[in-house]
C-alpha cells in the first residue's frame, strides 16, 4: 500500500480520524465527541451516530485523500456483544459502576491477580466485571452472542464483517487474560465464554474489505485492518523504533506509563498498577492514573494554556491540587481536594499541569522507572510537562515524541507494515529541564501531604461518586 490510510482513534472524550501518508505524516484530522445515553439503567454508547459520523468522514478522507485502507484504535475496557447481523447488546459506558446487590457476586468470581495480573477496579475498568453484569442483567444477550469482540474490533467487524480477537486489548486489564500463559483467563472458560472469543488476528492485519460511498455517489472499496488497544499501539511504535529499556508515558484521558525494566513481582494491585501486553503477546508492566481527566476537573473550564508566571505563583504561594479527582491511579484512599486559595483562571490551569506532572512523578517512582523516560501524547503540546518532569528527574533522560498523536500513528504503523510498507520511525527531541527553582521543594511538600492524607482517610475512596468528573 502506497496510499494514504485512515485510522480512527477512539477515545473516551474524543474520537478522531487521522488521514496518515506512507511516509506517517498526518495529512488531515477530524474529529467528534462519543454520545452516551440511558437504556434500562446502563448508560450505553449511540453506536449509530458515531457510525455515521464514521462513515462521512472516511468517505470524505477517500474522497479528497485517495485513502486506500482504514485501522483502528481504541480506549480500553469496551466490548460489543454480536450476532450474525448487529449488535444484541448496547456497548456500555465503562464510567459506570455495577449495581450493589450483584458486585459481590461479581467480585467473587474474577481471578486472581497472579494469574491476570489485572488490579480490581471500581466501574466497568475491568471489561470482565461488565460482562458478567450483562450476563445476569440480560442473560438472553449472551445466550444469543456468537462474538464477544473488544472495542476495535467491533469496528472492524462493523466495515467489513470479520470478526477477530486481538491480543493488546484483551490483554488490557480486563481479567480475560492471562499473560504468563498467554492464554484466556479461568474466568473465560469457567463462564463458557472461550467458544465465543473469534480466532486471534495481528494488530494491523487485513481482514476484508469495506465499500465506501462517496459525496459523488461513487462508490470505492478499502481495506478494512485490525484494530489495537490505544496505548499499547503508542507503545509499540517505540519498540518498532528500536527503543528497549525506556519507561512510556503515554498521556490522554489516561496517563498510562509502560516500564520495560520494572519486574513484575514489583507490581501492587492496590496501586492500579498491572500488566499490559504488547502486539506480540509480551507482558509490560504498567501504572496509570486517569490524568487528563483530572486536569479537566481541576482547571474546571478555564481556557487550557499554560504560563510560567502562572506555574510560579502557585509554587510560592504554596498552592497544591491532592488526588485523586477521578477513579483508578494509585492514591484511591483519598477525595480530591485543593489546599490553599487559587487566584486567575491562568493560575488554575498551572496548578492541574502541575498536579498530573506531580502524580506522574510519584507513578515513575511507584514503577521503579530509572531508565529514559519517552513521553508522548496530548500533553507534549503544553511545553511544559515533560520539561517540568525533566527538572524533577535529572538522573534520567527526558525525551519528547515529535509526533504526540502517539496511538493513531502506532496504528497506522501496524497497518502499514501488514502490507510492507515500512512507516518513518518516531523521532525523538531531548527535553531541557524547565527553569523552576522550587519545583523540587513543592514536590516535597505535595508528598508530604498525600501521605499524612493516606494515612489520615484510609476509607476517603468510598466518597468518591461513580464516574467522578465523567463528562
């Protein structure tokens, strides 16, 4: 394939589509926001209305941009139940928790974090503990199921009706996976479910194809590729890259940090730490915190752009954002709160940079990361955030993607590639460290807090409400 590609990322608060040359330049984007709504107490996605959007984008991208091909990538802990025609379940919102009287029941049932090395977490981030809440809310929505297909797929499946497994999503903390066997999980089999996981396909892979039709009326076919979990697409186009002893943070709605380095006998459940795995199957030790989202609900509206005047009056007058703000990540002991008075918007937005470069720095340090530090993502714009990390860590490399748009451009890479075309490999810059003095004292002052905080609420995470800060 010589011409250009689409890919779809998929995320939680945004979807995009990206038109990719050969070469891995981004040649054009659109982009919509996901819509939820409620149905017989589940809050489930309009499928329908992102298709079409889907459909007019891509048909426009082929139009304009002669795209010959369309991949996939996707937030994780989403799945589609489906039949021969459609789907006979809604996909659920993962931001919404399972009902009193049947999580027990549920949290009986998941396996062992030594066997998936998946944390228990609230909500639907396990996608193991939502599909055990469908089976016994719509017990007939499972019995009439031929393929359970993680998010991506489901995509894929819908454009050209093949359906596969794909190992990097269901590997993603769902409880589905067990990756030292690199195998479905007990539970799988337990529930009878094994029957209904589609044969495993590669990231990027070609599965059929699509016919689009076009503004004109015309008509054009496109090869339709398998579909990756997000962050691990960012992941892997790093590996692809050559890079082998590095720590990822790959930030979005999630921060999510890979350490290739860390063991994982060194991984604590109760931290949200865990084990995502690769394209090829390999475990990756990980952290993540749900730092973009709690960006948003710290800055609370105002305007995102940054100042150094701003970054500085928050560090002198003692300011400090306390986790958490949203669910997961590893300090779910306590509510988020916000210690001292915030002046400006300005100064409201620094203290949120602030705050998720300062749980980013506690998650490195949680991971063990000692090794180069790759960040990558929407907060490589700020021009503040790795160089604030970069100050914080001078014992490490600090480098800056070239290309944040890290999990679309994986997933063009892995499409690519299926079809031997080698994609640009990412380039990265040396961040200087930022020039902020007192950075170092006010992260010891932050910890200090969080710690008699820790220690003071051990039961705070039980006052968080379901979904905090879901839009």
């Amino acid at each position: 394939m010589t011409a250009p590609l689409a890919v779809f990322d998929l995320g939680k608060t945004n979807s995009k589509l990206f038109v990719f040359s050969p070469a891995g330049e981004i040649l054009t984007e659109a982009r919509t926001a996901p819509q939820w709504r409620h149905q017989d107490g589940m809050r489930v996605l309009d499928d329908g209305r992102l298709l079409a959007w889907m459909n007019a984008s891509l048909a426009d991208a082929v139009d304009r941009h002669g795209v010959e091909g369309v991949m996939f990538s996707a937030h994780g802990c989403t799945f589609a139940l489906v039949d021969g025609k459609g789907l006979v379940h809604p996909i659920l919102d993962y931001e919404q928790e399972v009902p009193d009287g049947i999580a027990q029941e549920i949290a009986a049932l998941l396996p062992d974090f030594a066997e998936t090395y998946s944390p228990r977490l609230p909500l639907g981030l396990n996608l193991a503990r939502h599909l055990l809440w469908v089976e016994r809310a719509a017990p007939g929505a499972l019995a009439g199921t031929r393929h359970i297909l993680g998010y991506p797929q489901f995509w894929s499946w819908r454009f050209c009706g093949v359906a596969v497994s794909e190992i990097s999503y269901l590997g993603c903390h769902s409880h589905l996976w067990a990756p030292l066997r690199r195998d479905f999980s007990s539970l799988v089999d337990v529930r009878g479910w094994r029957e209904k996981m589609p044969a495993f396909a590669r990231a990027g892979a070609e599965l059929g194809q699509a016919e689009i039709v076009l503004p004109s009326g015309g008509r054009r076919a496109v090869a339709v590729h398998n579909g990756v979990h997000d962050s691990s697409s960012a992941f892997y186009r790093y590996l692809a890259a050559g890079h082998r002893s590095f720590t990822l943070v790959s930030t979005g709605t999630w921060v999510i940090i890979f350490n290739t380095d860390c063991p994982l006998n060194a991984l604590d459940e109760k931290r949200d730490m865990l084990t995502n795995v690769t394209v090829d199957g390999a475990p990756t030790p990980t952290i993540r915190f749900m730092g973009g989202r709690e960006f948003d609900v710290i800055r609370n509206g105002a305007p995102p752009e940054i100042t150094g005047e701003a970054l500085k009056t928050v560090i002198t007058r003692k300011v400090f954002a306390l986790p958490s703000f949203a669910v997961g990540g590893p300090l779910p002991e306590t509510a988020g709160e916000i210690v001292g008075q915030v002046g400006t918007e300005a100064e409201r937005v620094a203290l949120a940079l602030l705050y998720v470069v300062l749980m980013t720095d506690y998650c490195l340090d949680l991971i063990g990361s000692a090794n180069t530090i790759i960040v990558d993502g929407g907060l490589v714009r700020t021009g503040f955030y790795a160089e604030a990390l970069a100050r914080l860590r001078p014992r490490q490399r600090v480098l800056s993607s070239d290309q944040p748009e890290g999990s679309a451009t994986g997933a063009a890479a892995l499409a690519y590639e299926a079809k031997g075309v080698a994609v640009r490999p990412v380039a990265c810059a040396e961040v200087a460290p930022l020039v902020l003095p007192d950075l170092t004292e006010y992260r010891t002052a932050w910890r200090e807090l969080v710690e008699r905080r820790r220690e003071r609420e051990p039961s705070a995470a039980s006052r968080h409400p379901a979904g905090a800060g879901a839009p």
